[in-house]
C-alpha cells in the first residue's frame, strides 16, 4: 500500500526528525510505501533558525532532504487538498509527536485534525489514522463550544484512533467528548522501535567514533544553576573511569567544562548513535529519554514539562522535589514513565536534579539493569507493533480489489 504520513518532520529537533524517519522506514520494513507529506517547511523554519545556531541547520535540512521520504512541499489547506489527490494514497496517517496542540490564540484548526481532509468528498473516503498523536498538556477545554463540536466531528471521522499518553486520552475524552471514550488505546512514540529498524544500516551511517565509557548530558543554554553539581558528577565519573560528555541541545551547549563536546552539525541519526553506545544519559527533553529506552541505555530524566502551577513551584523551592512530582502529570515523561521502574529515575527540572547527591546520580545510572530497560523497551515494541497493524489491517480493508497486497509481511 502507499500510505501517506502528516507530522511535525521538518523542526530543527532531532526527536522530531526522528519520529517522522521511524515511521517511514517502519512501514517501508513491511513493504510499504510511504511518503511524508511534506506541510508546513516555510512557516515552521524561520522559526526555528531564531533559537538554533546556524552551524546546525544543515544537520536538520539535509536530514530531511536526503532521509525522509518526502511529497511535492505544500504549506496550505488547498495544496495539502491537491498532493493528496496527486499522490492516490491507500491510507493516511497523522503523528506521531503533539500534532494534535491547539492553542488559545490558533485561528482556525490545525490541519492535522484533518477537516479540510473530511470536507473534500473525492478524497475523503481514504482511511485515517491517528498514531501516537498528543496534545502537549493544553488540551481542549479553552475552545468554544462550537468549535469543540467541530473537533468532535472531525475526530469522529478517524478510522482508527490512538494518542501517545493517557494526557491526551483524558483531554479527548473529557473535553472534546464530554466524558464518552472516544480514544482507548496508547500507542508509544515510534523511535521505540529505531535501534531495530536501523541494525543492517548501521556500517552506511557514518558511526561516530566515542570513548568506550562515556556518559552524555543535555544542559539548558545558559543555565548557572547545575554548575557545581556537575563538576562533582564529573570528577566522581573520572575517578570511576568514565568521561563525560555534552550532547548539546539544538539551541546550543551548556558552557560547562567537559570532558568532550560533540560539535556541530549534529545528523539526527548521528545524534542517536551518540546516546546508544553511551553508558548512560542525563537531560533534558522527551526523545533522548525515548532514544536511550530504544536502545538499552541508562538514563535520568531532567523534566522540565511537568506543572507550572504556582503551588508545584513553591514545592520545588522549598525543596519538596519528590512531592511536587506528584503534580506532573500532564509531562510527557512522567507519562512514558508511570508505573514503570523507571518513575524514580525523574527529576522535576534542574533544581530537583541537584537536590540530589552526584555520586548517587552516577550509581543510579551505572547500577541500572539494562535488562529492565530491555523489558520495556519490548512492552512498548509489542503495543506499537500492534497497534500499526490494526491500522494497517483497516487500510488494507479499504483498498480495491485490485490493490496488489502481495508486498505486505506484516
């Protein structure tokens, strides 16, 4: 089948870039083809080359002229209307990562809900699906009442429906669908399954050359904070002999004295390689900790997507880290990482992080069993592997008799 893909793909952020190859080169495993629909590349760049260094665009561009498996490039509803017509897809789906965001101040819906889809009758009898899509802690309960009805029948038309995190699920439900389960099921992010996909294409990809016991940090840009802590880990980290290294964020490094700073450009691929044959991890953000999750690798979760709510702030300057990271759970790490034995390995932000002794953190990461990431790592292969058969069943379901099926082995 030719299965079209609508998602964040083009951002100057790995995990993004990552998420969006991770599903093409999936369905291509199984004998598809499969073409991201490339949306939004005019508007969404120029926003991004005002926080990343110049020295890393070429990282990200390149990543998605020359990886991605990309349509005809289009920025409106109208021409989204004309490649799909054009490209005769057998199904598409939207995700993953937070498509489904709708701000306070977006002026109509977002065209990942796909109502310019829905409204167009000689393409609207394509299947849909929504993967692994969420909502980024906003949800839907700031919408009008009309506008939320509108949403309601757009989701309806979905063929098939799955969200990222139970966040997204409750938001649905409760906002949009006034309590009635519209979304069931969970489906993880897609790079759970990277480190399988990419295992007989790891000699073409240009494996970065690292010291054998490496541990790699992410630091926000001009943080001062974490400083001294750091300086500790590090120095307990020699001593134990390991070095210590920054994977910069693609906003810039942290300007702390490491061992190694990978340099820009940073290829996406590259960037996950880097996190894979590392012996553990510690930062910021949600897909270093999904990469290191894909791959085996130890890690502890800086979270900086956890409440914002005055009281939760309070709790943290008063030094009540473990209590305040009861309050998160509209964080997308606190999501992947609920009710796993992994829960204690989040840090509510920097100041939760340095709250904590550094040797504690280094043998928390080096006494880390890589066979329980091994065990989740599988959970979430087996429920994402499921679900991207249920939407491919229901695509195939819907194709023509005449479709040629021969080249699916799913």
């Amino acid at each position: 089948m030719k299965i079209g893909i609508l998602t964040y793909h083009a951002e100057y952020n790995f995990g993004a870039n990552l998420q969006a190859y991770t599903t093409a080169l999936y369905l291509q495993s199984l004998g598809h083809e499969a073409k991201i629909i490339d949306y939004g590349r005019e508007a969404t760049i120029p926003k991004y080359q005002k926080i990343v260094p110049k020295e890393q665009w070429s990282a990200h561009d390149s990543f998605v002229e020359n990886r991605l498996p990309l349509t005809q490039a289009v920025n409106t509803k109208d021409e989204l209307i004309t490649v799909v017509r054009r490209e005769k897809f057998d199904g598409i789906i939207v995700g993953a990562d937070a498509v489904w965001s709708y701000g306070e101040t977006e002026k109509q819906m977002p065209v990942y809900f796909l109502d310019w889809f829905f409204e167009t009758p000689d393409i609207a009898n394509i299947p849909t699906a929504a993967m692994s899509v969420a909502n980024m802690s906003l949800g839907f309960a700031h919408l009008n009442e009309v506008d939320k009805a509108k949403l309601k029948n757009v989701i309806s038309n979905f063929s098939y429906l799955t969200v990222r995190d139970n966040w997204t699920r409750t938001a649905v439900n409760e906002h949009i669908f006034a309590g009635e389960n519209c979304v069931e099921l969970l489906n993880p992010d897609p790079v759970v399954v990277l480190k399988d996909l990419l295992e007989d294409k790891l000699d073409t990809l240009g494996l970065v050359e690292a010291n054998d016991k490496y541990i790699l940090f992410t630091f926000p840009v001009g943080a001062k904070a974490p400083e001294k802590w750091f300086n500790k880990f590090k120095a307990y980290a020699n001593a134990r002999g390991y070095k210590v290294g920054e994977l910069p964020l693609p906003e810039g490094a942290s300007g702390f004295d490491f061992d190694f700073v990978i340099p820009y450009p940073i290829d996406p691929i590259q960037w996950y390689l880097w996190l894979m044959h590392s012996s553990g991890f510690i930062g910021m953000r949600f897909h270093p900790v999904v990469s290191c999750i894909s791959a085996g690798v130890p890690f502890i979760s800086i979270d900086s997507y956890g409440s914002s709510s005055s009281f939760v702030k309070v709790l943290s300057l008063l030094g009540f880290y473990r209590i305040s990271r009861l309050f998160d759970g509209k964080s997308k790490i606190f999501q992947l990482l609920h009710n796993t034995k992994f829960e204690k390995n989040r840090f509510p932000g920097v100041r939760g992080l340095i709250a904590s002794k550094p040797s504690d953190a280094f043998e928390m990461l080096v006494n880390t069993q890589r066979e329980d990431i091994t065990l989740l790592c599988d959970s979430l292969k087996k429920e994402y592997t499921q679900n991207m058969k249920n939407i491919l069943d229901v695509f195939k379901a819907s194709a023509p008799e005449t479709l040629d099926t021969t080249r699916n082995r799913e």
